[in-house]
C-alpha cells in the first residue's frame, strides 16, 4: 500500500500591511476506501481559527479569517496520505445495457452536472471526433480510454501557452495545453456521449516514471462507468489514475476546485509563491519551510509545474476582489 508524504506551501507576500484576509481552502485529501489521510498538519500565518464544511461535490473545504495586519501570509499543509490500487472496470455487462443505464442518469442528482457541456465555436468540430472515436460496440469504458488517448496524441503539452480563465475556443484552437486544459476537454468530450465527467485535482506522487505534473500540483477526469463508479482518467498521461495518483478535490471545472483563493483589504500589490515536495524526508517533522521545500527555488520556470503557474495567476485575479484601506 503505498504511502506518500506531501508538502504544499502557498506563500503570499504584499507590498504594504494588509488585513482581514479571509481565505477558502481546499487542500484536505479526499478519504475514501482507496485513499486514506495518516496525518495533516496545517500551518498559517497568524494560527488563526479553521472552519470545515463539506460542500455540494463532496470536497471538505476550509476557511479563515487573518484580521491582524501582516505583510506575509503563508498556508503550508503538510499530509501523509496512503492510497490502494483501485480495480479496473470488468466489461461484463453486454454495452448497450450500460449505455441505456448511463442515459437514465441525465436526470439523476448529482450527475446532471457533470453532464452539462459547454460551448465553444469548435463544438461541432468536436462532435465529428467524438463520433468517430466511439465504436458501436465499445463500453462507456473503452470509450473513455480511446478519448483519454486522442487528446494525449492530439494535444500538444506546452507550458505557458495557456492561463487558468483560457476558454475552450482557444484550448481548440491551440491543440495545445497543460494537465488542466487537457481534463477540461478530456470531460467535455465525455459528456457528450452521456458520460458523466468530473474535473480533479490532485497530486502524481511518483518519481520513477517521468510522468509530466509528478511531484507536483496536477489535474485529470474522472468518468462514471456503470456498475463500478468514477474511474480516473489522466489524459496528459494517457493513463489510469491509480494508486499514484492523490485526489485533493473534485469539481465541474478548475473553478470548483481551487486549492487556495480570498479577499483582503489593503494593498493591492502582492507576490505569490507556491511550493510542493512529494515523499521528502522528514517533511513532516520539521516545520522549517524553507529549508525542506525552498519556494524561492521552486518558484522558478524552469522547475514550476505549469498547473501551479495558472493557478498563481488565477489566485492572483481572485486577490483583486478587495478593499482599499
């Protein structure tokens, strides 16, 4: 059963005091009977108090308030998560019974929003693909791993090309992307054949299989097959999310997903760092950030994860939502 220890730091500095920063973050693994959470240590500047809730996708979500004035505001979650290798669907109902059952979930809680696409000027370009890629006789299953594999050989894995708010027109337009543009057309794909797909976020815990977004922040789909539930697809990959793969959130988008966002009054000059080790030593036992995890030198292009760039960036935005002093 493998066992990951797996620091995520998120660093915001400001150019003049700040206050009343209040926060939401979804940084709590998901537990599961195939991922399970040993330890949490959850660290902010200020030890200001944490609400949780469980919201509408299931994902627990935290919030706070640092109302004191500071010029630094760090969230360093520290976790050791265990995670089981997940079956792989058997196709041993004939398909066109599970696709009659998949059609009767369009009407079905939750799974009415994970069918819902959305538009885009190449739509019905898409369409075409979509109906060529899926054989008659093929189960929701084989279909979802024959779309996880056109955008791993269609789409093209660039760094920077895209932001978090980049819409699917230009997405299409590029055939090129990262992990989270790559699951966003991976589930639009998916939901037009009347599967249900989910946005995830997460982490690739694994350094051995130069896998892209290892070791890093990271983002896939999930796809619902009948009689077996939602199976993990990681089409930047072209792979099942298994037992490698650590779930933090689920979602209809990025959006619903975001690791970290808030408001505060104050400057509206910042920086934003982020920062994640997997399966360091002794990444749990020393609360000296800089030392087993330096943001400065992760921070850079040349190491970053490009999902943790466009989430800055979209942290960023959503840090504009504020109050002059």
């Amino acid at each position: 059963m493998p066992e990951f220890e797996i620091q995520h730091i998120t660093r915001y500095i400001y150019e003049g005091p700040v206050r009343d920063s209040a926060n939401q973050i979804i940084l709590y693994p998901i537990k599961d009977l195939y991922q399970d959470v040993i330890k949490q240590e959850l660290i902010i500047s200020g030890n200001p108090p944490v609400d949780t809730y469980i919201d509408y996708y299931g994902n627990e979500v935290g919030s706070f308030t640092y109302s004191e004035r500071h010029m630094v505001l760090t969230i360093n979650s520290k976790i050791l998560v265990t995670t089981k290798h997940r079956p792989l669907p058997v196709s041993d109902i004939f398909p066109s019974q599970q696709w009659e059952d998949l059609k009767r979930l369009k009407y079905v809680v939750p799974y009415i929003d994970f069918l819902r696409q959305e538009y885009f000027d190449g739509i019905e370009e898409l369409k075409e693909i979509v109906e060529a890629e899926k054989l008659n006789d093929d189960t929701p299953y084989h279909v979802a791993l024959r779309f996880c594999q056109y955008v791993y050989e269609n789409f093209t894995y660039i760094k920077g090309v895209t932001t978090f708010d980049t819409q699917l027109d230009e997405i299409w337009k590029l055939k090129a992307g990262v992990c989270q543009d790559f699951a966003h057309i991976l589930a639009e794909m998916l939901r037009m054949v009347q599967i249900p797909a989910r946005y995830v976020s997460g982490y690739i815990c694994t350094s051995r299989n130069n896998m892209r977004g290892e070791g890093a922040t990271h983002a896939w789909t999930e796809a619902y097959i009948p009689d077996y539930g939602w199976l993990g697809i990681d089409p930047t990959n072209n792979c099942v999310a298994n037992e490698t793969h650590v779930r933090l959130a689920v979602g209809r988008n990025f959006a619903d997903c975001s690791p970290v966002k808030g408001i505060y009054k104050g400057s509206s000059g910042h920086k934003l760092e982020v920062a994640v080790s997997v399966d360091d030593e002794n990444v749990l036992n020393n609360n000296d950030v800089v030392e087993h995890s330096p943001i400065s030198a992760m921070n850079s292009a040349a190491q970053k994860n490009s999902y943790q760039r466009h989430l800055e960036i979209m942290q960023q935005q959503q840090q504009q939502q504020q109050q002059q002093q």
